[in-house]
C-alpha cells in the first residue's frame, strides 16, 4: 500500500475535524503500533491507528479492532499515565513530509495542564512513534534509537526532539514557479520521475508517476529532455497538488492494491467513494489479511512438509524391511537342508556344505551357521526367522499402505494450501490438521465453537446444470454426504486435486462434462498442465473407507477423459 505525503495530507486534513476528541484509552496491539480510542461531543467514538510497523508504517482511522497482549507493553503504559483524559488540540503535518504532529493537552506528574506532542514520524524501515513533553525533551519512543544503531539521529528520553530534515529535498508546498521547480529537481540526466521521488518532499514513484502522466510526460524524460511547455506543464501539476492540500479537496481512487489521495488516472482507478481515512483503513485490511494468509500458509505448509518427509522416510524402511521379509521367507528351506544333513555337520562349524534334495540336479548349498549352537538349534533359528517373516509380510504390506494413504493425503493437503485464496479456507485446514494429528491444538481458556465448513464453489454450465467444487478436505467430505447417489463425481486420475459434482441424475452432455473436468483439472495439483486425465462416476461408486483421512476416497465404474485446465467464475 502506497503512503504518501499526499495520503498523510489528507489524513490530515480529515483529522482536524476530531479536534476537541478525549483519549479515553491508548493500546499496544503490536510492537510498534498504537490504537487510540478518541470520544468526540459531536463525531462520537473513533479508533486512531499509528503504525511505525517496518512493513505497513501508517496514521489513519480505522473501523477493525486488534487483539491487545494480556499485559501492556511500557510504552503504552506509559502513553496511558500521560494521555488517558487528553484533549487532542491540533493535528499538524510537516509540510508535505509523512511527519503528523499531535498535540494533546494533558497533565503532568503534578496535576499541572500542559502540552504533550505525539509525533508519528512515516518514514519506512525508519519509522518512530516519538511522544515528547512541554521542554521539547523527548519522554520516549516506540522505538529506541541508541548511537550505535544511528550516528544520524539517535531517539532516546531526555534528548532534545528536532524534526527530520527533508535530506536535501524541498517542500513541495514550498515551490512557487517554474524557476523554483527547475531549481530543485536540478539538470541531471536521471530519471525525471526518479528525481521527483528523491528532490521534492511527499512524492512517491506512484505520484510522480501520475504526475507525469497528467503532464504528458514520457516516464523515461531527464529534466533535460523537457521543453518549456513540459516544464510549464509539470508546474501546473504540482500547483494543482498543491491547491488540492490548501483546500482539502481530495479525490481518492483505488486500484489492485494501490491507492491515493487524488484519481490514478494513468491506472484507470475506480474513484473511492468514501473518505482517504476509509480508503486507507480498508487497504490495511486487505494488506493486514493478505500478510495473515501468507503467513498461516507458510506455517501450515511446513507443517505438513515435516510429517511428508518424516511418512517417506517410514515408507522407505517399511519397504526395505518388507524386500528383506520376502528373502527371508527362503529360510526354511535353510532350515530343513541342516535337519536332513544334520549328521554330517560338525560341532561349532561355521558353514555347512549340504545337498539340496529338493533340486533334481542334487546342487551342493553353503549354509552360514553359528558356531555356539548345534544343527538342530541352527535350524530351529532359521525356522523362527522364516516365520516371524511369513507372519510379518502382511502386516509390513497393511503399513505401507497405510503410509502410502497417509502420504496421498499430505499431498492433497499440501495442494489445497497452495490454492487456498482466503484465512477461512486456511484456518478450516488448521482445524482439519489439529483434528488429523499433524497440529498440536493449542489450550484455550474458553471451549472454542465447532467451525462450521466453508461453500464450495458453485459453477453453471452451458446447458444449466450446477457444478459444486470442494477447495478443502472437509468441503471435499461435505459434497460427498450431501450429494445424491446418481450426482456425477469427478476427481483428477492420481493426482491430488478438488472433488467436483455435476449435480442431477442425467448423463452430462458433452460440454457439461468438458467444464466440470476442466475445473477438476484446474483446481488439482495439474492445474499448469496441458492434457490432464479426469476420473468421472457416479457418486454412488464413491466410497470412503473407515478410519481413512477426510477427503480421501476410493471409486470404481470410472471412466477417464483428457482436458485443459480451465478457470470459470463462479455463479
């Protein structure tokens, strides 16, 4: 999400109107961020977000609640001692800088009125929440800046708090003429919209870039590549930016992702019909959401990494034990051989050179043995080993496939996770995973709600039939329960993949089957291939065994057509 000096401008702007509000509590959700709770005589309540979070650093009010740690952090204990009861006087920005200034009228040690200044400095990787008293001394800092992290600016209590400087840029605001732009973007043969982000105040690359484009300006240009009229043309786009913070008059626009204060024309944006502090708040959210999905999939993935590693590993040994079972099963031939040919074998013998009776060529066999046992007790071992083999054999058998099952079922789940497109998907396979074993469930203080199944996704086909498609195990198990017994199932052939239903007891036409086998096919484990194989039956062929994982099924009466994965939207 783009944060601007023209964003925080309007933040700012739209802000004063909550002048006269009371602190009534600070929270620390995160570790650099705070949540304000503001009651105003006429606006009600409100929720001020500051963020000095390296990812996301932003000001703006907001409509979610954060959950708070269980015990505050001091920081917010001690913005709580000093602003709890506050009067918010005057939000003030730093020229077109994403410095926001707020003074609070509030009470010292003493019970004396003074002015505290909580000052949000928006600066990237590098910003702070900086709360500074009546002596311009700072009380303290969200973020702790000692010298030997900075020899730039050092942020701890008791130092005197000055501003950041602009680095050699000039305050948009600031620029008068031409000349003066000119002036401060210099005549280098960089970049021009390279030089608008690094020579003038607020500006960034998506600014400059609208900047440009409004000025007919290729996004390649060097200052001395513009002519007069460019020059002239640029200054009326800042002198327009400008009157647009002068007078509040903002026109918010979002777009995938991006958003401003003022219309993305060169993106095409959907004007945002509701405040920049809406604007803003909603794309934390989804940017908030997207980092939390990204997240639970990368900790459940590895989850599921470790066990798929850790059930390959068991089926290697189980099949290298059950090659070494099948040779020993050869054994009591061994052990017959040394009975019959026991009279010729010696005390404490080594080795044995028998006849093989039962060859019709009476072939000689070298038999190992253990000196410390006599020919019978050697045969005896033999006949134990081949038995604890011939016994064996079907349990090892029943294991391996067991651990195959259990293998197939980590890999649709790994499937699942990679298409997973929402936290509700992902949190009903955390569930699934702590239900299945492979999660420790965490120790609530509360019963937690049983979590109900998401919807599948609803499809139509040409000739009106619905298509259902399951996007996790327990939406995969719910088709199967509420499907009729004539519904039409399809599965990708031995691929991990989505269980998809053709809804009705006819047979699917022709392009009712193609669709619902290129979704099949499109939301599998194949979904980047070219020809993928679909298995499509009657539901009543499809069987879940006992005791087997969810979404796992066996069918039979299949029959198997070739398709190209397709993506539809859902009805």
């Amino acid at each position: 999400m783009t944060y601007d000096g023209l964003i925080m401008a309007a933040i700012t702007s739209e802000l004063k109107a909550w002048c006269d509000a009371r602190v009534e509590r600070v929270f620390q959700p995160e570790t650099a961020t705070l949540n304000l709770l503001l009651h105003h005589g006429q606006l009600g309540k409100g929720r001020l977000v500051i963020s000095a979070g390296p990812h996301s650093p932003r000001v703006h009010l907001t409509a979610y609640r954060q959950d708070n740690p269980p015990t505050p952090p001091m920081f917010c204990m001690l913005l709580r001692k000093h602003l709890e009861g506050a009067k918010l006087l005057q939000v003030e920005q730093l020229g077109l800088e994403r410095v926001l200034t707020f003074y609070f009228s509030g009470k010292d040690d003493l019970g004396n009125r003074v002015i505290y200044r909580l000052i949000a400095e928006i600066m990237g990787r590098h910003s702070n929440i900086v709360l500074v008293g009546p002596n311009d001394k700072v009380i303290d800092a969200i973020v702790r800046v000692p010298p030997a992290m900075s020899s730039v600016r050092i942020m701890l209590p008791g130092i005197s708090y000055e501003y950041p400087t602009h680095q050699q840029r000039m305050d948009t605001l600031s620029i008068t003429n031409v000349q003066s732009l000119q002036s401060a973007l210099g005549s280098s043969d960089s970049c021009l919209s390279q030089a608008l982000v690094r020579h003038l105040t607020g500006i960034s690359p998506l600014l400059a870039t609208e900047l440009l484009s409004r000025a007919h300006i290729p996004l390649d240009s060097s200052a001395l590549d513009l002519t007069p009229q460019d020059w002239e043309q640029l200054w009326r786009e800042i002198a327009d930016l400008q009157s647009m913070v002068q007078l509040g008059q903002f026109a918010p626009s979002a777009i995938e992702g991006k958003c401003g204060a003022l219309m993305l024309t060169h993106l095409n944006a959907t004007p945002w019909p509701d405040s920049v502090n809406q604007l803003v708040d909603h794309m934390a959210q989804e940017s908030s959401q997207e980092a939390a999905l990204l997240q639970a999939r990368r900790r459940l993935d590895s989850a599921v990494k470790q066990h798929l590693q850790r059930e390959e590993r068991k089926l290697a040994n189980q099949e290298q034990e059950l090659n070494a079972m099948k040779q020993d099963l050869d054994l009591r031939l061994r052990g017959e051989l040394i009975l019959a040919n026991k009279h010729l074998i010696k005390p404490k013998a080594k080795t044995a050179q028998v006849v093989n009776y039962y060859d019709a060529d009476l072939t000689t066999v070298t038999i190992e043995l253990d000196p410390s046992l006599d020919a019978t007790q050697n045969a005896q071992r033999y006949f134990k080993r081949y038995e604890r083999a011939r016994k064996g054999i079907p349990i090892v058998e029943k294991n391996i496939a067991n651990t195959k099952q259990t293998i197939q079922y980590l890999q649709s789940l790994q499937d699942l996770l990679q298409r997973a497109d929402s936290l509700e998907l992902i949190l009903e396979m955390e569930a699934e995973m702590q239900q299945s074993g492979l999660l420790r469930q965490e120790v609530q203080g509360k019963k937690k709600e049983k979590q109900q199944p998401s919807s599948p996704l609803r499809f139509r086909s040409p000739s009106g039939r619905e298509i259902l498609v399951g996007r996790s195990n327990l939406q995969n198990e719910s088709l199967l329960r509420s499907a009729h017994p004539d519904d039409w199932w399809l599965h990708t052939k031995n691929i991990p993949g989505s269980h998809v239903l053709i809804k009705g007891s006819e047979e699917p036409d022709a392009p009712t089957l193609e669709m619902a086998a290129q979704l099949a096919a499109y939301y599998s484990q194949a979904s980047q291939g070219s020809k993928v194989p679909v298995d499509y039956t009657r539901r009543r062929h499809v069987k879940k065994p006992s005791g087997s994982p969810p979404g796992f099924v066996i069918y039979t009466e299949q029959k198997t057509v070739l398709v190209e994965p397709k993506k539809y939207e859902p009805t």
